[in-house]
C-alpha cells in the first residue's frame, strides 16, 4: 500500500545522492511512499518499474542500474527470501519520523540472503557486482558492517517480523496470472492506455489468456473512438473492456449482436414507411 512520505530540506545537498543519477535520486524517494513502517518493500525490478514509472517506456531497462547505483551507496540493500525479492532501506528512521508503526508483513533483512548479482539475469557488462564478489574473496567486505548498521538504525523488534506461517510471498513472482496482468499492463501503456497491473479487468484478461495482438488490436480501436469523439482522454481498462466484449458479442465473424424484438420492430417501421413515402418523408424530417 502506498503511504505519505516526507522529504528533509537538506536531502538535496546529500553527499551520497550527489554521487549518483538524478535518476536514482527519483527511484530512491519514489521508494520510499512503497516501503512499509520498517523501511521494507518487494525488490521485483520489473515490479518496481511498473509501480513507480508508468509512463516510462525505458524504466524497466534501465530500474536495474539505479537500484545498483543506491546499492552501491549504502542507500538500499536487496534480499532473497524463500525465492522472493525484498529490499531494505538503510538509515530508515533517519529518513521518515513513523508514530505508528504498523507491523511488517516482510521478512526482515539477513547477511545471509543478500543479493549479490543483477537478479534478472547475469551480464558480462555487470561490473558492479563481480566488484563486490572480489571483495568478498579477498577478505575485503564491508557489507557485515553494513548489514549490521541496516539493523541497528531501522530498529527490528518482535513486533516487526511475522511468524513464519504469515510471511506473504511476492504475489508478482508466486502466481502467474498477476505475473500476466503486470506484463498486460507494461503493453499497453507503452501503447498509450492508462491501466494499472492490479485493475480487476487486467486480471479476468489474464485468467481468459487474452493475446497481446487481440488487446492491441481493442486498444486500437478504442483509441480511434475517442479520437472521433475528440476526447483527449487516454483509454483505461474500463472503456478497453467494453470494446472487448463488444467483440466477443459479435462473434469471430465481426457479425454485428442480435436485435431486440423491439429493435426489429422499429426497424420494419422504418423500411416500410421509406417504401410507401419514399425521399420525400425524409426530406420533411
């Protein structure tokens, strides 16, 4: 759930935000309104860019990189838990004043599952991460220190880490249907819609395995309506669904939905008053 967030007057002349991209900087506050009281949230990359930059066409591409850079600052540090990615902010309460802590549903960070490498996929081009490794196997790391601090600042109690049978798990990575409605969401904003992975409608597609040539092809039209209607409105998953099952209506043929018995009434009205008084009933019309 997103929260409120506050923003100190100084956060600008930090040293450490100076040292990375301004677009860093946006991802490590943008994080913030996503994490829970204890500074924790769901470290998906993927996740993340659709959460955080909707309208960014190159964030997901891009997300891992800034994550990195926040890594590399002591900032942030990613974890596995049970096959799930979680992040933990560093120096949590020295960013946000909490009065009321509500309890994490996150499991808190350890040494022991801390992400050392880029977790979609391993790059040669990755030099951050094979830097901390080297590290490691020198007998170099800090990150015992830093894993130590994490904990110290944000505070864990008892209170904050869930018995083991109330750990959620990241529904994104778990189930795959959500795992559809984030990619259905990723097209079709890259297509101009404005939809959301959790909408109610991106789910009952998923569930139907609609195909991304059948949901661009309704976003098409969609689009087309409201550019005929002049409506500068972008088209959300509501207006999409109805074109959708427009469609179904009317069969894979294109065949337009049966008539009402009063529809057909009406009708054979028209056609027979044009029979008996032919252009000239129109023209007093």
């Amino acid at each position: 759930m997103a929260r409120i967030r506050t923003i100190k007057p100084e956060f600008p002349q930090s040293e450490s935000m100076g040292r990375v991209s301004r677009d860093a900087r946006l991802l490590f506050i943008m994080l913030w309104t996503i994490c829970d009281d204890s500074g924790r949230a769901r470290g998906n990359s993927r996740m993340l860019a659709s959460l955080l930059f909707p309208y960014d066409e190159d964030a997901p591409s891009k997300i891992e990189d800034w994550l990195h850079e926040l890594e590399e600052e002591n900032c942030l540090v990613r974890y596995v838990v049970e096959g799930s990615t979680y992040l933990q902010i560093c120096k949590w309460l020295n960013h946000q004043k909490i009065d009321k802590p509500s309890q994490s549903k996150i499991p808190p960070f350890d040494e022991s599952s801390r992400i050392f490498s880029n977790p979609r996929e391993s790059s040669p081009l990755d030099q951050g991460s094979r830097t901390k490794d080297l590290r490691i196997k020198e007998g170099n790391d800090d990150s015992g220190d830093l894993s130590k601090r994490c904990a110290r600042e944000n505070k864990p109690s008892s209170l904050s880490s869930p018995p083991e049978d109330e750990k959620s798990s990241d529904p994104v990575e778990r189930d795959p249907i959500a795992q559809r409605s984030v990619e259905i969401s990723v097209l079709l904003r890259n297509h101009g819609a404005a939809v959301q992975p959790g909408n109610p409608h991106l789910l009952e597609w998923a569930r139907e395995g609609l195909s991304d040539a059948k949901l661009l092809a309704a976003l098409e039209q969609a689009q087309s309506q409201r550019q005929e209607q002049s409506n500068p409105q972008p088209v959300n998953a509501g207006y999409l669904n109805s074109i959708l099952q427009s469609k179904a209506r009317a069969g894979p043929r294109g065949r337009n939905p049966p008539q009402s018995l009063y529809e057909q009434n009406m009708e054979n009205a028209r056609r027979a008053k044009a029979m008996i008084f032919g252009d000239q009933s129109d023209e007093a019309n």
